[in-house]
C-alpha cells in the first residue's frame, strides 16, 4: 500500500504543536509523524505551506439531518455525537456512514431523549412516568448499540438516579441536560458525570442569578468526581442574538438547507423583547465566567455545537465554539484538546483526536496558526478522511443535491414545526 506524508507548517498533534514534522498516512491509518528532513527518498509528500494540521475535529453535541454531513466533512469534522433524534433513523445514518466514511464524519449516537412525564422534544424523546421506565429505555439502549444515553428536562431526581445506576451496569456513558429544578450538585450525586449546557448551574436566561464564586468554590470536588462539560455556549451566544444582521451575511451558510436557513429567519426567539434578548446576552457572559472556573480547576471540557440551531452551520459552528471557549478563558491548545484528543478519550475513541502512529487517518489543515488565533480554524484548506483527500467540488455537489430535496428527516421537521406550530406539516 502507498505511503504518502503531508507537511505542514507545524502539526498539532491533539496535545501540542511539532514543526518541521510531516504526518506520514498509509491506507486509512497514520503510520508516523516524522521531521520532515527524516523522510525516506522518493515518499510523496504533499506540502502544506503556511498551513497547521490537526486530527479530524470531534463535535460532540449535534442532531443529526442527512443535509448536514456535507458541511461536516468540509469544516474538518470527522466525527459527531448525534445528542438526540428518532432512534430508527439515527441507527441507518450510522450503518451508512459507516458503510460510506467518505459521505459523512463517524456517527456516535445517543437515540431519543430520555425525558420525565412529558416530553419537551416529541419529534425525538421519550416519555417516562416513573424510575422502572426509564430502567427499561436505558436497557433497551443497550440493547440497540446506543454510544450513550442522555437524559432530559423533565426528569426527577430518582427517575435520573435509576437511569444512572442501570447506565452504569450496562456500561453505557450517560449525559445530562439538566432541568430548573435538578441542581449540578444533586444531578452528581446521583450518578451524572457528563452534563450539556452547564445546566444545573447556570440559568440560560436569568443568568445573573448564578453565583460565580459559588460555583467556582464546588469546582475542584467537581473535577475530583470527574465531573464533564459540555458548554455548547455557541447555540446560547446565537439564541440571544438572532437579529444580529451579522449573521444573514455568513458565508458559510452556502453548507446549509434553504429550508432550515428560512427557519432560521423565523425562529421563535427572534420576537422576544429587547430587554429578554439582553437578559440571555448577560447570561451568556456568566456561562463563560463559570466555564472558566471549572476549566481552571480542572474539569474536562469537551467541545460541542448543537447544530443546527440557528445560526450554527454544521461543522463551522463547532470552530465558533472553540472561538467562544477561549473567549471564556481557555488556552487555545485547550480549546483545541477539547473537539481532538479530550474528546476522543472522554468518548472513548482511542484512535481519533490524535495525530500519532496508527490513529485513523482523518485529519485538517487549517491556513495559519490556531495556538495564535483560534478564528483560523475556519479557514480549511484539506481536510484528510480516512487517508483520502475529501474533494470540496464534489462535497458541494453533494450538498446540492441534498438541498434539492426537502429537509423531511426526524431533526429538520422538528425545526420547521418548532419554527411554524400552526403551518406543521404533520
Ligand atoms: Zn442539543
């Protein structure tokens, strides 16, 4: 099997940055990572000038719709972890893309959200009145080669202690979107350790009644209990600022279906009151204070973008979110950790997230230098999947033709109705 390298400015192998180093590539593997002056006589090298690689990006919040796996793949994302959507479609998508690396990133999914009485999602939730049910959906996960779980906003404190005890015999990661009345102290002792939103402690939108000092006073026993974050600030920065026009001029909206670009355009939020709006934008600064906090004591951040709500176009939003996380205090090269080698470990993918003999070959280059300036992540230049170069004309025809056809899949329609409730489309 041929070998070739790509050599790049520096190589940022997931935890730092080696110049002068190329990423040698056989079949769908990194074989090394070699100086560049160590090569042997007669490799092909593809040099990237000015250019900094990095492991294929890992998103680990995102609802999955077919017309998004294009756009994945041409930001450099080369893996996802679908958070919620109908179980029976995920389930194909992940066979297909398996089938077919090249027609989207890794697909890890976590089915519908588990959620109390009544479901906040029904396009994509479940149902459970008491502690034995959701036993049963965990099971039932297990059973159908779930990633993972993840609970919802109307669950009781028992009903998620039940569902993290039978997680955890089935050994099944299990994460969390809080509700107001579980705080992040109880959700913990009772068995959660990955949480989405930085919910239980921080309100989306009265953020200032978050005490900082508080929060940043638990978040050592938090780091020490293990406990992960999964911010997504990007979907609240963007929820809380739907009429910036800034927005509308996004170029990279060219990777996103017409259909959920115009339900962009109408979503609910953007009728709030200006004073609501304002009120969501304090809350974002507090989430970013509390982030900080618990970065800073140790706790594992792992990045994730929730595409494709408004203004998140797939892929690209999870560079806004690396962008957003160091605004909150993150060093970039944590930032970075963050959607590469903290991801795949906290996923368990031990050969993603890395630059290293004999990860999967899925890698990006990106023109300049991310540890200087994170903003340059959206400027890709190759993206490597599974030791194949992805060729951007043919991804763009691709997306084309998605966009072709209407957006009716179990996520899309969710938006469309949530977007429109009185035109739904049944
Ligand atoms: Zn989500």
């Amino acid at each position: 099997m041929d070998r070739f390298a790509l050599a790049p400015a520096a190589i940022f192998d997931g935890e730092r940055l080696r110049e002068a180093h190329a990423a040698v590539v056989e079949g769908e593997r990194v074989v090394g990572v070699e100086a560049v002056g160590a090569l042997p006589e007669g490799m092909e090298v593809r040099e990237l000038p000015g250019c900094t690689l990095l492991p294929g990006l890992i998103d680990c919040h995102t609802h999955l719709s077919d017309w998004m796996l294009p756009a994945f793949l041409a930001a450099g994302v080369t893996a996802v972890r679908d958070t919620g959507n109908d179980l029976a479609w995920i389930l194909r998508r992940r066979e297909r893309t398996r089938a077919d690396p090249m027609a989207g990133p890794d697909i890890l999914c976590c089915g519908p959200l588990l959620d109390g009485s009544a479901a906040f999602w029904p396009h994509i939730g479940r149902s459970h009145t008491d502690a034995a049910a959701i036993r049963r959906s965990v099971d039932e996960m297990a059973e159908r080669g779930m990633d993972a779980v993840k609970l919802y906003v109307h669950l009781t404190t028992e009903q998620i202690g039940a569902a993290a005890t039978q997680a955890d015999q089935r050994g099944l990661p299990l994460l969390a979107h809080l509700g107001p009345s579980v705080d992040l102290a109880t959700a913990v002792s009772a068995g959660v350790r990955e949480v989405q939103h930085l919910t239980g402690c921080v309100h989306h939108v009265e953020g200032w009644r978050t005490n900082v000092d508080e929060v940043a006073a638990s978040a050592a026993s938090l780091a020490r209990a293990g406990v992960a974050q999964c911010p997504t600030l990007v979907v609240w920065d963007r929820l809380c600022r739907l009429n910036d026009t800034a927005f509308r001029h996004d170029r990279r909206d060219r990777w996103v279906h017409p259909e959920i670009s115009a339900v962009w355009q109408r979503f609910p939020h953007r009728t709030g009151d200006v004073a609501d709006r304002l009120d969501r934008q304090r809350s974002v600064n507090t989430m970013k204070r509390v982030l900080g906090a618990l970065a800073g004591a140790g706790c594992t951040v792992i990045a994730g973008s929730d595409a494709p709500f408004p203004h998140l176009v797939p892929g690209f939003s999870l560079h806004d979110e690396l962008s957003l996380l160091v605004d909150a205090g993150l060093e970039p090269a944590a930032a970075l950790a963050s959607a590469t080698s903290v991801a795949a470990d906290h996923l368990g993918l031990a050969d993603y997230g890395r630059i290293r003999a004999g990860s999967i070959a899925d890698m990006v280059a990106v023109g300049g230098h991310p540890l200087e300036d994170i903003c340059v992540l959206s400027d890709v230049r190759l993206v490597l999947r599974r030791g194949r170069i992805v060729n951007f004309e043919a991804l763009g025809a691709t997306a084309a033709q998605l966009f072709a056809r209407p957006a009716d899949d179990p996520f899309s329609r969710l938006m469309i109705d949530f977007a429109e409730p009185a035109a739904g489309r049944g």
